[in-house]
C-alpha cells in the first residue's frame, strides 16, 4: 500500500474480533499496536479479559497491556497521556500507530482530551458514595442524566466509581463531566489524535450473534481456568470489590460467586447479563462517534474491508440489527428512534 494512515483505530463492541483484525492490519501497513481497554492493563487477568495469549504478543506486541497491577488504578487521562506519546514516538519512527479495543470512554479521551477537572473532594466522595450504597446506582444514575445524559449514556447505574466521578465533577465545577471531555486541553491532556486518524467500527450484522459469541467466549473462559484465575486474586488481601480491576465485566461475578454471594449457574447468568451490557454501551458510543467506518465482523473479509476504506473506499453493507447505519461505510452521528443492543 503506497499510502498510511497518519494512524487507525480498531473499535468494537466486546467479542468482535478485534485483536484479529487489528494484528492483520498491523502486517500490512507497518503498523504498532496500542491496547485500548481498561482491563488488559492489568497484570495476572489474563482469561476473563481475553488478553492476547503469550505467543501473540511475540508475534504482535501491544503497547499498554499489563502495565499495572490490579490494585493499582489506571484513569482516563493516565491513558489519553500514555497514548498519546507513544502515537509521537511511533509517527516520528515512520510506522501506524494502530489502537484497538473497546474501552471507549478511553477512546473518547484521547480523541477530545482531558480537560483540566477540579481535584477529588472526599466529602463530596464520601456523600455520594454513601448513597450509592443506600439509594441505590439507579437513583444517582438517574441524578446525572439529568444534569448530564451525554455521560450517562454511556456509563452502567452499577459503575460506582465512574458514576461518583461524574456527579463529584458537576457538583464542584457546576459543569457537565461531559463538558470538560469536550473542551479539551491540548495534546499534553490528551487530544492526541493525528488529523486524518482512520476509525473503523467492527461488530456482527446481528444482535443475536453478538450474543451467541458472547456466550460462547465466556463459556470457553470458564473452561480455560477462569475461576481459578480470579481465585488467585481473591486470596489477596490487598483486593476488592471495590476496586476497577475487580469490578471488571466477569471477574466480579465471579468473585461474588466465590464469596458466596451466588450460585454457580446465577454467576454464569450475571456475567453474560453484564457483558451484554457492556457491549450495548459500547455500541452506543461508537453510534455517536464522528467518521466511523463500520465493518462486518462476519463478512467474507473484513480485512480487505478494512484496507478499502483506509485508501479510501466504502465498506459492504449489512443488516442494521446491531448499528444504526446499515453498514454502509460512514456511520451517522445518530438516528432518533433505532435503539441499540
């Protein structure tokens, strides 16, 4: 190909078939790959974020997978900073940073920026935390749709941490999360996106199939050793419930199936509920996300739609069950009316 992007984005609702085709791409454009997702950063979770086994990263190396231990942390603006300098360094070498991952909250960092945020108030924390636990996720969910619906859209009632972050940032600026997300604040606070960035969108034609290789990955999980997995890291006393790595999609299912919380088949039922969930959350950001290009994850070959659209094609069209736009190469920014799943 004579012509590169200035770099590519790999975007996807979970179970897509992501890590595949950004590796492909990778091969053909000289390209580096960048992980997008806020549980691969984690080290010892490894099954139940379907980390890239050891003999492909050999093959493929990703930036930013297991840079943190799981007690430790990782925001937003810590990887919109990452990202973005390690996009500097891989331009300035002649290579394609490629991104990839579902994280979109991550995505969206680093596309707008970080905007400076008032600093963490534990009062505030310590208040609305407290009616977390009392009132319920529902009740401050439905508190920031009100003052908020661009972030609420795309965060789960049952998200503590991201939800309290939200509401503490309103009440201590008086200014939307979301807002701040827009501003932006320069490529040293992200907005680390190069003009021309390529973004392609890959998810099945259908609802149902996402579903059924949702299903089917996690039951695969299980079979690898997920439980014996997040055993390990339940037998730490340095980790919780409460912390983001724990509160991942599956491992928190299962840790509460390991404290006895619930039963065996409940928890098989609870993560296949929250990883659905996830997904729809992830379609609903990439609904709205500018310029995206989606592709089939099912079609006859998503690579050499993936190729088209980077030298400046369209995409094949498909069933409009799981995105709004039939396929048909660029995505609108919305359409009133079409629900996503």
């Amino acid at each position: 190909m004579a012509w590169r992007p200035p770099a590519v984005l790999v975007m996807g609702p979970t179970a897509s078939g992501k890590t595949d085709l950004a590796i492909e791409l990778r091969e053909r454009l000289d390209g580096e790959l960048i992980s997008v997702d806020s549980a691969l950063v984690y080290r010892g979770m490894d099954i139940g974020t379907a980390k890239p086994d050891a003999a492909t990263l050999r093959r493929a190396p990703h930036h930013l997978i297991d840079i943190r231990d799981p007690v430790e942390p990782y925001s937003a603006a810590e990887f919109a900073a990452d990202a973005g300098a390690l996009i500097k360094r891989i331009r300035g070498e002649g290579r394609v940073p490629i991104l990839v991952g579902g994280t979109m909250l991550y995505f969206n960092a680093l596309r707008q920026g970080m905007a400076s945020m008032p600093q963490a108030d534990e009062s505030v924390r310590a208040e609305l935390g407290h009616r977390f636990d009392t009132e319920g996720g529902d009740a401050l969910y439905r508190e920031l749709e009100a003052v908020d619906p661009v972030a609420a859209a795309g965060l789960h009632p049952n998200n503590r941490q991201r939800l309290i972050r939200a509401l503490e940032v309103y009440r201590l600026s008086g200014r939307p999360i979301s807002a701040h997300w827009a501003q932006g604040a320069g490529e040293d606070q992200g907005g680390g996106l190069p003009e021309g960035t390529v973004s392609l969108a890959l998810a099945p034609p259908q609802r149902r199939d996402l579903h059924e290789r949702i299903e089917r990955r996690f039951r695969a999980m299980l079979e690898q050793g997920l439980l014996q997995e997040v055993q390990t890291l339940y037998a730490r006393s340095d980790l919780s419930p409460d912390l983001p790595s724990i509160r991942a999609v599956g491992y928190r299912q299962v840790w509460d199936y390991l404290s006895g919380a619930t039963q065996y088949d409940d928890m098989i039922e609870r993560a296949l509920a929250a990883t659905r969930q996830l997904a729809k959350r992830q379609l609903t950001w990439l609904r709205k996300w500018p310029d995206a290009h989606w592709l089939d994850s099912q079609g006859r070959d998503p690579l050499a739609d993936a190729l088209k659209i980077i030298k400046g094609g369209t995409t094949v069209s498909g069933d409009p069950d799981t995105t709004p736009h039939g396929m048909k190469g660029t995505a609108p920014v919305d359409r009133p009316g079409r629900k996503q799943s």
